[in-house]
C-alpha cells in the first residue's frame, strides 16, 4: 500500500531487461554512441518532429536547464504557485539559470490561469529593465495536484507566451499519464499546441533514472550541451539511459505504464467515492488522488502499512476542511497492483 | 580492440545483477531508503571512518561540489595542469562553486610536485583579498597521464594544504585502480593520508553511474544537501546508484575489477616494450598506458579496428617525438579481454 | 515639480563640499585610508556599535550581498510582496546569492504581515531540503508604499526570524527618512530591534553615490569581503565614498535633510486632502505621498512640468477606483522646495 | 613620495568642477538622463564610432561583464599570465560570467605572445565541448608591467581571435596613458585595431569613479543592460558618473592628465639610469617604473617616507635579481609632482 509517491516505485521489467541487454560491450561515451543516436532518432519519431534530446540526471536539471537555454539574464519565468520548480526544488532554476526569477500565477487545479497570466506579465513590460524581462511559461503536466491541462488550455497559454516573446516549457514529470489521460498524441500535447522545451520524464513511470530535455524550438538547443555539461550533468555512461529510453518509447511501453497507473489512481478514486472515512479532496483524473481524512484516520492506516503523504492546502482549493481534517495525496504508479488499492479502501470503509 | 576510455565499458555482470536484483519494490526516494542507509554503512566500513556520502551524476559534479562544499567566495583551488578538473570540465567547477578558481600546479607524471605548489601557494596570501584565497588542493589519482601519487606524496600535499587551511581533495576517477596498484588500504589512501573529500568513481570501473562524493571531514559536509539539490544532482531513485554500490563494495567486486584492468593494461605495456612500431610515453603502473606511434602506425591501426586517442603532449614530457610522431593514451578497463590486448599488440609488432 | 523619486536629485551642498575637501591629496586604496577607517568609527558612533561597513556601488548591491552574507545554498528569503528585492532587481539578490530565493509575504502598507509570515515560513520546514531553508527575513524601512515600520513592529518579525535561524535585514533606501518620521535612534531602529544587516542608504538623502552594507551580527561579516570583491563592488578610490558619509553622518546632516524631505512629504498630502482634482491613496508619514486622480488629470499635470509615476495598484489596497482613476507616487526629496509643492499643488486644486 | 599605484591619488581639479557644476538640480535616474546622452555622444565622437556605453563601479566590474557579454556557457577567455583578470579579481570573472574560465598565456613585458596564444588555442577545439570554448581574448593596454602594445601587435591578437569566433577585449584601466604613450587615436588603438570591448578606465588618470565598459561591436551589447542591472552596478545617480566623463572628455583633458604621469614616470626612469642604489628592471613607457633594488635600500626609503610595492618577479623575467634584491613598482600619476619624483630619487642616489 506504497502511495506515497510514484519515484518509490522501483524500474518495469523491461526497463531492467533493456538495461541488461545493453550491459556488456564497448560504446562510446558522453552521448556519441550509436544507441544514443538510435534513441534521439526514437524520440524525433515520437514527437513526429526535428527535436534536440539532453539526457540529465534528474527532473529538477531538466527545468532549471530550459530556463537556462534561453540564456537571457535577469529572466523571470511565470509558473503555477505550486509548481515544483518554485516549491521543490531548492533554487536550482535560479541557480543554473544564473539568477533567473519564478513569479507565481494562481489558478484552479495546479493549471495556470489565463486572466492571471495576463495580469503578472503586465508587470513586466519589455521596457523596464528593472524588473527582469519575460522569459518563459512553464506549465506542468500533469500538475502538482493531479489536473491535466487540455492542449487548448496550453495552446491558451502558449499564445499569450509567444505574443510577449516568451518561450513555453512544460514539465512533463507525469508526461506519460496525461498523454494517457487525454488520448492525445505526443505531437498534438506539445509542438502543436506551442510547446517549445519539455522535462520529459520517464522515472516515475518505469524507468530508473531516465529524465530529458526535449527542444523543439532549434534556437533554443544551441547552448544546452555546454549548459549541461557546465551543471555536471553529461554522463559519461549515457547508453544507459538511452537503453532505458529505447525501451520505454518501444511497443508503448510508456502508454501501458500510464494507462496502468492511472486505472489504478481511478480505482482508488472510484473507491474513496464510496468510503466512510475519507472522501476525494478534488477531482482528478491520471494517477493522483487526493482526499480529506482526520488525521486519526490517515494515522491509523499508516500504522497498518499504507504510505502516503498530508500536503499542505493549496491556495486554490475552495472545500471545506473540518479542524481535525488534513488533505493526502495518494499516487499510484505502473507498479501499484488492484490489490494494493483494495487493500488501502478496504482501511477507510 | 577498444581502448579509447574505461567509460566506453559496460557494466559488470555483478553490478547488473544487482541493478536487476533491486528492480521491484518500492523505496523512499531522494536517498532515504533503506538500502541507501545500508551502503552508506558500506562505506563507512569500506574507509574504516563515519563518512558523509552524496551520490551525484557524474566525477565532474563530484569534483565540483567538492570545490564548493567549503562555500568560500573567492576560493582558490590549486590542482595539476594537466587535472580532469582545469582541463575537460567545461567550467563546472567554476560554475558550481559561484567563481571558483583554478590555479594550475606543474609536475611530472600528472603529480602535483611539492614545490611548485608551494611557489603557487605563495602567491595567495591570506592577508590579500583581491587574488581570492587558498581553498583546495586538488590531488587526481590515478593522474591523467597513468600515475599514481605514493601516501607519502599525498601526506607532502596534504600537509601543506592544512598548514595553509586548505581542504584536500582528491579525484577517484580511476580510485580503485590506484587502490589496487598500491596494494594499500581505502583508509590509508585517503583520510590517513589527510585527504578530506573524495570523488569516489565507479563507473569507470564496472557501474554504469555511481560517483559519489565522500566527504571525510564533517565540517565541510554540512552544505552539500543543499548544494547538491540546487544544482539537480539528487537522484529521486538514488536507490539505483546505491544498488550499484551494494555490489560493488561487496566481495572486493571493485578490487577483482581494478586488478583486472590493471594486469590489461601491464600486459599492453609489456607488449609495447618488444613492439617495432611504437614505444612507450613513459612509465605508467595502472590501467593506462601512453605510447609513442608515428601517425600513419596509428591510422593504420584505426583502421584495423583499435579505438584509442591522440592526446596533446604534457608540458612535462622531457622525451623527443620525431616531426610525425604522437602520444596516444590506450585505456584497459575490466572488459578488456586479454584477446583484445593481443590483438592489438599484433597490429604495432 | 519634480517628485519622480528622490533619487533624481542632485546632492547636497555639504556633500559636494565633502568631496571637494577630499579632492587632493594621496591615499591608500581599496577602503584602506585613514578617512576609511575614520569613517567606519563615525559609523560605530551613530550605531552605538562595534559594526563592519562594507561600501557597495547600489542599494540593489548591498540588499543582494546581505542575502549572499550567510553563504547558505538554497537559502529562502522573505520579503514584502512590494519589496523593491522582489520587484526592481533584475534579479540580482538570486544572482548575487547563487540562487536565492525570496518568497513573497503580505501586508497593508507594504509592511509584512506577521500572520502572513508565519504561515510562510510555516511551508520551509528544516527537516525537508527540497524547497531551501529559511535564511533571511527583510524589511523595507520605509516601505515601498511610504509607510514607516515602528520599532515594536520590526521587533517582532526579528523575533519570528529568529526563532526561526534566520538573518534580518533592513533595506534602508530610506533610512534616513524612517529616523526622522520615528524620532528614535539609529541603534533603536536596527540591533536594539533585532536588524542583523542594513543597507544604509545615502543616495536619496543628498548624497551622489553612498551606499553601504552594516553588518551589526558579526558571524555574518567574515564573507562579505569576499563576497564584494567578487562581484566588483570592491571602489579603488573608496574614499571618496567615505568622504561623502564623513560629511553625511556629521553635524546630523543626514537628519537635517531627511526632516526635510519628510516635511516637504507632509506638506504635499496637507494640500492635496484640499485638492479638488485628486485625493490622497492612503496614508504615509515621510517623504512619499500617493494619491488617486483621474489619467487625464495627471497627463495635464505632466504637461505643465509635473513629474512622477504611475504606479500599479498594490495588492493590499482595499480602496475603490474609477474607471479612469490611477495610483500616482510623490517623491519629496531634500532639494524638494516648498515652492515645488505648492506649484504642485495649485495644479490639482 | 607615493607611488604606490595610481589610483591613490585623488581627483583632478577640473573633474571636481564637473562634479560640483553638476551638484543642483534634478535629473532622470539610472543613466537616462541628458547629461548620460550627451556624454555617451562624447564617447562616440571620441572613438570615431557608434559604441554602446555602460558605465560601471570599478574595472573588475567592466572586465568581467565584458567576458559575460557574449553569454556563452563554457566560456574560455584567454589573457596574460600577469592580467589583472587573472591575479586581481578574486574570482569576479568566473562568477560574474557565470563560470568563465581564463586561461593564462605567457609573453614577454605582459604582452600576450601570439604563437603562445596560437599554442593555448589549439588546445580548445570547437568540437570538443568539455573544454569550454573559445569566446574571448583580453589584452591589457598597458601590461601590467608597463607596456604598451603597439596597434600592429593588437591587430595581430585581434586576427586570431576573430578567426577563432572569439571576442576581443582591451582592459584599458590605464586606457589613456596608453594613447599618450603611443600617440595614436582612440579609434585607431581599439576598434581599427580589432578590439570589440574595451574597459576604459578613468579612475587611475584622474576621475574619482570612472568606469565603463565600450562595445564596439553592437552584437555584444544586447544582454549589458541586463547583466549589469543583475550584478548591482547601475547606479541610480549615473548623473555623477557621467559628469566625469563629461570633463574628462573635454578640451582633452584625459590627455593632458596622461602626459604628465607618464612624464613623470619617465622622469624617474632617467633619474633611476643614474642611480646608485638601484636599476631599472626592464624598460617601461608610460607611468609605471619597475626597479631593482635590495630589501635594505627599499626598507630605508620607505621609513623617509617612500610609498611603493614589491612586486613578485614576472615568469617572463629574464634578468639577474641578488639575492637580496627585489623588484619594485613605481607608478606615477596626474597628480605626481617633479619634486616628489626628484625627492626619491635623491634617496637611491
């Protein structure tokens, strides 16, 4: 009964297999290997399109890099209150982007809210240099409380960023679950609908380290191998995350992971539904769930084995929380089974 | 016939099996599992010290983290001219350590000589702020150019080092190489030899990615949580590098390997010494080996399939080249086969 | 009718005199003069304190230094949501800190809110490193929207600092003109507060370029050498920074002036709660007024010779605007003549 | 008798005139004043050029920005072993590029030799990006030992430079004793010359705080409004910075100031020809004077009264030092009378 977290799950079978098949043999290193190409040639087919690919070591290099790229000193970027980037990550994207600056835009669901997108970038005019300059719009997707963007919300988004000069980045930590979720192609959630850089994530999915940056807009592709290799994060060894990627883009593997891990987020939702000790916090419609519990209650299931996380209430959310109750957030991954999430409702019946 | 680095190797079947072995299950993330506590307590035993463990992406992260974990602006740091850190790490250790500088020391066999670190040292008096202040020395072992530092030469540096409050730290790229070359114990090597941080590389001996930087010295470890979330090199499923270590710390796994690819690189040397077209650069101890070739040998070998650099001449080397002679570095790792070393001893005979 | 800010006047006579005295004449560089040290005594003696005094080029410079002062990576910095910090930077407290980060917090009259900061500070607990630590709290005296922290009120967000591990810091753009409204001391306003660090600024009184950093916690002044000359803040010729505090701090200059510009403040909300064209926004007690008119009133009054700014509607403002209706900021400064404010004035009555 | 360094002295008469002719009245903040247009007009017209100005705190300030203009990750800069970039700056360049890294060239006189130059290159190939990459060469005009490049030989580093995609910088804080030693036009010893930034130091030649960076090269202008408001060097009152220049460019004071100092360093080099107690270490031509003497004869003129600095012999020092001989620097300035250079060498007599 592991909800803590999708990143505690460990790595699918045939991530582990792709990385056994790679094991033996010479390669060359830092990228230049013929696996490496083979998989950026994966990734272009995926995304039906020309991309740049930058393996790094973790979600957190990945979006701090794409503000990086623009290499725009004094760079504000505008993201979700609570997105990871300006809550989780410890001031790697000012860090790596040599003092960039997050400005926090309010909306429902973790989504970025077109009025108040407007309203902060409206106290950025070009002309002040003051005051940093518009860089980038990054929306997460899935976001930080289980929504899914719509890829017209994004295409919303991404208008208004490209009209102030503004690049748009996605983190796409959950990338995976909201392809599943929306039944979109890869295309169709990104490029199309005016992404120009992605996190594409594939360790909550599956993989065991397998996290990348996808430019789709060349002109931002041009600094990335020195900003990646000036933050540490080129490895040497890079086939193997490669393997791990030629694997998840094969057979849709990525969309089986997905398509499991949300079934399992919507039976436990389907569950709560019905619960006498809990009850759906929002709804949500991938992997993530949240619900209200006492804390008496949500104490006592973890004393009978089930893991999981209190949040703290977003500054969105409009319900009414009685004093003794607390939000939690459940995740499901590839690994959860049905057993795991019967055996967690049957706890809060 | 490969030859161009240890990281073009794979993995060890061990390390494998144990990235295999560690595939199912969940684990807490960011390094607070179990199995993450279980090889810190590896490595306590491995040093025969309590040691702070930061496992980060690659060496240069290690290397730099190391630069910046004692947060001195305008740090200093002296390291060998020709040291991976000054010369291939596309200014990472500048960067991560907010303008650190690097001051090259000379020496033969890629060894910091004692009194040309003094004469450098000399230049940065404590009392004189504008030419920042003595930091770190940096001791890299085994050398780029095949070496090995004796204890006793690492207690000269490091002596003087602490008699100039500075850190010692040394670059384990090739760390068991060196170990299994001088038939001494981790402790001795490092923290009994006044070594205080330590970039402790696997990969190059077996894992695919497991660098971690040890820290001996407790007062400079209390920053590197943080400075090492700030520049995204904490792994969520650090379970996997710990896996890698599991097994390589166990059973002298990483001594097996590093007396392999040691006795590989004995061998190309031995064979090199009877060989008609090339000679050997200089003496060298470990897995390394510099051989001195005309070009046109070299193409030739290409061609036949060998893999191996050109590298620039030391400023140190006191040999003569003829006018289409070069230095190449042949690099043995423990997937080298005796086979391949014979074959390409065939090919310069 | 120039009230465009304080910092589009000139400089005082006696400040002018001041450099000219020091005009001739050899003395050492780089802050190591007699008047130098002379100067950090007169410094002591108007803080009643032992403090270090680190002169910079900017306010911008000594608010950004304050933050990187405690050398802590991830460090998380509180500040008003106006805070010129936050707001007019360009991001140089992230840059100069290497990654900083400031939270924004809320309040009436762009003094932060104690409530609002405690529940801040509630969301970076020390125990989880992902979001940063809290390091810093600043406050603006005056604030950005003209209004005066009390002591008893500068007291309490230090306590919750405090209590918290965390710096204070004052920007004191207007320091000066905070004394002058509070009538207390210097040693009251700051240490005798719980002001660890202060950007004590001479510029907008009367003088040409004077801003200094005044470390009252001594632990917190061991980098700021370092840390200045790092970022090229280090003056050659610092005395004649120096010259202008010698003649700034003496014979309450500094007060003289600042009285000034507040009555000059004073004088101008006086006459526009009479005017029949605007009315004042809120309340403020030193050198800053705003006031509400409508955009054609303020365009003819720039026509006539006015200058000052429009500025965007703080967050906390809970009056009512027309359609048509705009914020504007009024800046008294010492070279403000009562001449100046009634010519104003005449236009709007 | 001070001949410490040229920026121990203080202000010339007519920039103090400027400044307290400036010292009323109202003007625009942050550089956007008449006064900046007007003498950013005096920049062009003195250059022959439509050059971008930015003025700055201090020339470490000025280099380092000039390194960050190009905004490229990775960056190499190559300067003389000697450069004040490179002993000086505590780190500025490195942190405030971002993690620039400068690599030492040697030569004779502090002058960068073009074949060492040519070596250091090929040592940084555009294919390889662990090394960083080529982005800037930085010239000191004059050395610091008291050269001069002459235009042929900047237009030769120049050459190789552009060759090799890289920027040319001129750190001219002795800008103008250069041009009066070589008499030859602004234009002609910078942009005619190949030279694309330039520090122009006003400050050792008579201002008080003069300092600004000159792009000849639009390109590299674009991110300096940004970088420089990002590391707190734009003043609020540029006013004052300005009004300098103002007097300085006028009626050729700078000039003026130049001829004298380095008339008077010429004439205690012909003093020091005729000497008794000392000799000239190598031949100079501006300001600045390096002799020999012995610690004792040193010591004793400095108790009569004497100011000057030993020196740490070059690298590129050929000569013959006793052994207890030093080198010392003698450096004139603007303010530097015949009578104190007569009383000095009176004591060496």
């Amino acid at each position: 009964m592991i909800f803590a977290s999708d990143n505690w799950s460990g790595a699918a079978p045939e991530i582990a297999a792709a990385l056994a098949n790679h094991t033996p043999g010479f390669r060359a290193a830092y990228g230049t290997s013929d696996l490496d190409a083979s998989v950026e040639k994966q990734f272009c087919d995926f995304f039906e399109a020309d991309v740049s690919v930058f393996m790094v070591a973790t979600g957190t290099a990945a979006n701090s890099l794409a503000l990086a790229a623009s290499c725009k000193p004094g760079a504000i970027a505008f993201c979700h209150s609570e997105a990871h980037m300006v809550e989780d990550e410890c001031g790697a994207p000012e860090f790596l982007s040599s003092g960039g600056r997050l400005i926090r835009v309010s909306g429902e669901l973790g989504k970025i809210n077109r009025d108040s997108l407007l309203m902060e970038i409206a106290g950025y005019p070009s002309s002040f240099n003051h005051r940093g300059r518009s860089a980038m719009v990054s929306v997460t997707q899935i976001t930080e409380v289980g929504a899914s963007y719509s890829c017209e919300e994004i295409s919303t988004i991404a208008s208004i960023a490209h009209e102030n000069d503004m690049q748009v980045h996605m983190d796409g930590a959950r990338f995976a679950n909201a392809l599943a979720n929306l039944g979109v192609s890869p295309a169709k959630m990104t490029w199309k609908s005016g992404v120009d850089l992605l996190s594409f994530g594939g360790t909550k999915n599956g993989c065991w380290c397998a996290e990348t940056l996808i430019v789709f807009n060349k002109d931002l592709a041009s600094e990335l191998p020195f900003l990646r290799k000036r933050s540490g994060h080129l490895f040497s060894k890079n086939r193997f995350v490669s393997a791990q990627f030629e694997a998840y883009l094969s057979d849709n593997l990525w969309l089986e992971l997905a398509n499991h891990s949300n079934s399992m987020g919507q039976r436990l939702r389907d569950g709560v539904c019905d619960a006498g000790k809990a009850r759906l916090a929002w709804e949500t419609h991938a992997n993530m769930t949240f619900i209200i519990a006492k804390r008496s209650v949500a104490d006592s299931m973890m004393e009978q084995g089930a893991r999981f996380y209190e949040i703290r209430t977003p500054r969105s959310f409009d319900g009414v929380l009685d004093d003794d109750e607390k939000i939690y957030r459940l995740v499901a991954s590839f690994a959860t089974t049905a057993d795991d999430v019967d055996e967690f409702l049957e706890l809060i019946q």
